[in-house]
C-alpha cells in the first residue's frame, strides 16, 4: 500500500519549516550570517558608507563619518584596511553624545534603595558609560590624527616616509639622492614675523676671544 497524505515536497527544505521552531544552533547561525552582512563592503549608492553604519540606529555614527572621512581619505589617513577600525570611532562618539545627552536630560544620579529601608544618592552607570566612550574616542583619534598634535606629528611622520618610499600615498614626491637625507617638513619661518627662537637667539651675547 502507498503512504498517505501528500507527497513530499523534494524543495522544502530549501523553502524552510514555518512551523518548525529553529533550534539554538539554526539561530545563531542566521546571526552569524546577520552580523557577517554588517562588516561586508557597501554596495550601491552608498558605497562609501560602510555597510554597518548604513543600519539606521547608527545614523549618528554615520554622520560623523560623512564628515571625517573625505578629509581623512584626501590626506591618506584612512585606507580601507582601517576603515573598520574607524567605524567603531564613529559609534564611540555616537555613544558619547547620547549618553551625554541623557546624562543632562535625565540627571547624574539617582536614588538607590539601603538594606536599613531608605534612600542613597549614586551616581547613574550612564556617568561611567560616557567616561568609557570618551576614552575609546580619544585612543582611536589619536590613530588617526584627529587633534591637532596627532595630525602634524602624523604628517610629518608621512612626509618621512613617502620621501623614502615614492608613490607609496599615490603622489608623485621623490625619494632623496643617495645619501640626501629626507626634505624637513619643519614649516618655513614667516619672514614678516621673526620666531621666538630667532628673537632670543639675537639677544645672545657674543662668545669671549678665545686665550689660547
């Protein structure tokens, strides 16, 4: 006798089980492929966002990398192999501002119950949050040269190394003859405007004849 009901479908396993839970390795795995999506490259008209900045909840990190990273790309300091490491920049100082703003919306501290059955005043764990964010910020600014000391010390650090290396950033600066040293990225004194070293270097009284 034949087996009754409706013959199997041969495609079902590829269609799914809707009324099948998934199983605990089923879920993760689909996560898996979920958070692998978030550090694929872009794709479209957006390729220029990367594509974990393109999920909506991080709109605020998103808009601090279409500030940063033209400038950062002009000047050679963001390549693609660091693009990820300054995505998590952005969600640090997307982090920042929001526990920042609930901090001065909503308060610093708050009220605690005590074993004895009254009240204690803490500071809220948002005030540690946003000194944690302000700390990853100002590490990962300094990689890319985003204060003002970071940044001349990385060009200079650059200028050194494209004279050694030329095309190394896509530019067509030359390396020294040999044994040239490297052109000084030292920036060229304001000839209208003496510097400081120069005016105290005037005020120096001449060396004493030599008696021998």
């Amino acid at each position: 006798m034949g087996e009754r009901g409706p013959a199997p479908d041969p495609d079902q396993a590829a269609k799914g089980f809707p009324g099948k839970r998934r199983s605990k390795a089923e879920k993760a795995a689909l996560e898996q492929v979920r958070i692998a999506a978030l550090l694929s490259p872009a794709v479209g008209a957006t390729a220029d966002l990367p594509a974990l900045l393109q999920d909506p909840k991080y709109a605020a990190a998103a808009a601090v990398w279409r500030r940063l990273a033209p400038e950062l790309r002009r000047t050679h300091r963001l390549p693609l192999e660091s693009e990820f490491l300054f995505a998590q920049f952005c969600i640090y100082a997307q982090e920042w501002v929001q526990v920042t703003d609930d901090l001065h919306t909503k308060g610093f501290s708050q009220n605690i119950n005590t074993v004895a059955g009254g009240k204690m005043e803490r500071r809220r764990p948002k005030v540690f949050d946003r000194q944690q964010a302000f700390q990853n910020c100002t590490e990962l600014s300094g990689r890319f040269g985003l204060t003002p000391a970071d940044m001349y010390g990385l060009f200079k650090d650059q200028a050194l190394v494209a004279a050694r290396n030329p095309g190394l950033f896509g530019d067509d600066r030359k390396a020294p003859a040999p044994g040239q040293d490297a052109p000084s990225t030292e920036p060229a004194p304001d000839v209208g405007q003496p510097s400081r070293v120069g005016s105290m270097a005037g005020m120096r009284s001449p060396a004493p004849p030599s008696t021998h």
